[in-house]
C-alpha cells in the first residue's frame, strides 16, 4: 500500500485508486490522501501562483467526473459499487471543503477554514495519520472491509471536532441527541476513518467493571 500510495500521490491520477485489485479501505486512504496534498499544496502556491486556484479547482473537478463514471460505467457486483459510492462521498467532501474555503479566502494550511476537516497524512516512514484540528492520531490500520462511509456535512464535522478533541485529552466524548439522528453511526464513520474498531454495546445495570474489562 505504501508503494502504490507513493505512486499515486505525486501524479495525481485515479487509476490505482480505481484498481479493483486493490482493498476499498486502502483506496479510501489513498483518495483521502491524494486530496489533502493537492489543496495543501494549492495553500502553499497560493500567494506566488495567481492560477493554482482555478487549477486545483479544475483538477478535484475532473477527479469527482471521474469518479462518477467509475460508479455508473464501472463493475456492477455490490461491493465495487459500494467502494465507488465510498470514493465519490470522500471526494465530494474534498471539493466542498475547497470551495469553502476559497469562498471565505482562507490562504495558509494553518488557518482553522482547513484544520477543521479531516485531513489524512504519510510520513517519510509511510506512516499515515488523519488529523483533525490540532489533533493528529496514527492510523490504526484495522481490517474493517467495505463498509458504507457518511456523507460528511458542517453537523458531522462538528461532531469529529468534538469527539476528537476529547480523545486527544484522553477524555470521553458523549454525544447526545434523539434516538435515530446518528450518534452511533457519526462515531463508527469516525473511527472508520482512522482504521480503528469501534464496538457497539448497550449500557445496562449488569454492565460493571468486569463485564467493561471483559470488553477491553
């Protein structure tokens, strides 16, 4: 995965993204990663290259048509339709979160208009980390298959600040609302992002400190 992520990046083609030999959490990471150097390098070029904008804008726009004909053209079996489905969710968000912050003339990687979103970066090392914020947590790279992502908008967003920024000081994070709004699911789709196993349980009475270490 590290070779095809070194491939991929400095190029900025699709092709390996769209291998279907290749594992859906992996192209996901790979796409993720691929989309935060092209807007980050965009940030960096932006005050001596007038043109970049237009240029990184034209190019996520091409990598969304892309996409989208992977999904309508592309192999029809369900688990390559979901990576597909998967691929387009990541890359909307991507060009979303650009326009964005075009809009409001955000002009440095630093600025919070671009540390708020979920941002995936690999080390000299490939070591891949997704940061969000100040907070920047290693990969887990846990096996977890092709599951459906979320869509991402400004309320999950807000959620993953949250939630984030608990757990990077080692604290709880308790989201709360109505029953059937996606707490669970933002939480999962979180913890998909970093390659890491969430586990579902429900809270009871008979659920006390052996049954949590069971658990753990």
């Amino acid at each position: 995965a590290r070779e095809q992520a070194e491939t991929i990046v400095p190029k900025g083609e699709l092709s390996l993204v769209l291998d279907s030999h290749l594992p859906s959490q992996v192209a996901v990471l790979m796409l993720q990663l691929l989309t935060t150097r092209t807007v980050e390098d965009c940030l960096h070029k932006m005050r001596t290259d007038k043109s970049i904008v237009l240029t990184t804008s034209k190019r996520l726009a091409g990598m969304l048509e892309e996409l989208v004909e992977a999904v309508t053209q592309g192999p029809t079996d369900a688990v390559h339709r979901m990576l597909s489905a998967n691929l387009v969710a990541v890359m909307m968000h991507g060009r979303e979160a650009f326009e964005e912050f075009t809009k409001n003339k955000v002009t440095s990687s630093r600025d919070f208009g671009w540390q708020r979103h979920p941002r995936v970066y690999m080390d000299g090392k490939g070591k891949c980390s997704v940061a969000i914020t100040d907070v920047n947590t290693p990969y887990g790279h846990e096996y977890l298959g092709v599951k459906t992502r979320l869509v991402i908008t400004p309320l999950t967003e807000r959620c993953y600040i949250s939630i984030v920024q608990a757990v990077g000081m080692y604290c709880a994070a308790a989201p709360m609302g109505q029953g059937g709004v996606g707490k669970t699911a933002t939480t999962k789709d979180l913890g998909h992002m970093m390659g890491r196993l969430v586990m579902v349980f429900n809270c009871s009475e008979q659920v006390d400190i052996r049954a949590m270490g069971k658990i753990m």
